[in-house]
C-alpha cells in the first residue's frame, strides 16, 4: 500500500510543492546569518532548506521519471541528519529556556517529518556505494565547517554547549550514513549476488 502512496504522481507533486515551501523558508530563516557569512561558507550554512531542496530536486526528477541517485543520496541522508538535528535543538532549547515560542514547535513537526519522508523513499533512491561515499564526504565535510570554523546554525540559548553539539552531530552523521547503507545500499548489493 505504502509502495502505491510514495509512488502516486499525485502524492509526489504534493510532497514536491510542499518541500519547495518548507526549502524556501528555510531560506528566508537563515537570511540574517547569511547576510553575516563570508561568501565561501555560504552553501554550508543553511543545512535543513538545503537538505530539502536536495529532496525537493529527487521529487521532481522522480516525477518525470529520471534518475538521480547522487541527489537521492545526498537527499536521504542529510534529510535524517538535520530532521533529526532540529527536533534535538528545539528540545534541548526547551529544557534549557523552560520554554518554547510556537515556531520550535513548528520546527519539530517538520523536520520531524523530513526524517521520516527522507527514510520512507529509501528503496526508490538507487544507491551504490559512490553516491552513499559523495554523501557522506559531503555531509562530514559540512560538519568540519559548522564546528571547526564555527559556521553552525544559531540557536541563542545552546551557544554555550557547542563541543557536545558538534560531538553529537558528528555521531549523528555516521548513524545518517550508516542507515543509507542499511536501507538503501545493502539491499541492491544482496539482491545483485542473488543467482
């Protein structure tokens, strides 16, 4: 049944113009620290609109029928990674502050939901393992750039606690890629031993 929702033209024209929305927002979000970050960093800066833009471009190219599993990848994988990261911050930025504006909540539902729809198409991505290695540099190597040249998304209150943020979203890109592997690499690679 599930195979006939994520495959329905409908569905994915949905989902498409829906991630648009959700990438463009998240633009518009990050414009103050954009406005601040020298030009070289630029496209490592906005994480999440960039990991649903990458989702957001698969759709499309899903919906007229091509393949694209470089994109897939780096789709899968960031989608978990910062769906993931963001309800963690929110929460953290609630036990922190006590509180939360009606934006975090907001915030947690959807990148909540980015996790879950970047595992859902996990099948239909057409890994190998080269497109999972291009994700996982891409998604390591933009780690080094939050953390190490202090490029990371702004959360007011968690400043103070930017080493265990990095630890955690290092581990959190292994656990991204590790998935990749599971869900959608490993299988092609059993199927194509099957005789």
């Amino acid at each position: 049944m599930f195979y006939h929702i994520l495959t329905n033209r409908t569905f994915i024209w949905l989902l498409f113009l829906i991630n648009l929305a959700g990438s463009v927002y998240g633009y518009i979000w990050y414009g103050f620290q954009l406005e601040q970050t020298e030009p070289v960093y630029l496209i490592f800066v906005p994480d999440s609109p960039t990991a649903s833009l990458f989702f957001t471009i698969f759709l499309l190219l899903m919906f007229f029928g091509k393949k694209a599993p470089y994109i897939g990848s780096l789709a899968m994988v960031t989608l978990f990674k910062y769906g993931v990261w963001a309800v963690v911050m929110n929460l953290l930025t609630l036990m922190v502050e006590g509180s939360l504006h009606w934006t975090g909540y907001m915030l947690i539902i959807s990148h909540g939901a980015m996790a879950v729809q970047g595992l859902l198409y996990a099948p239909f991505y057409q890994l190998k393992l080269r497109h999972l290695a291009v994700a996982g540099i891409w998604t390591l190597h933009n780690d080094v750039i939050d953390y190490v040249f202090e490029q990371m998304p702004v959360y007011g209150p968690l400043m103070d606690y930017l080493n265990p943020i990095g630890y955690f979203t290092f581990w959190l890109s292994i656990v991204s890629i590790g998935l990749a592997y599971i869900l959608a690499v490993r299988p092609r690679l059993t199927k194509s031993y099957d005789y």
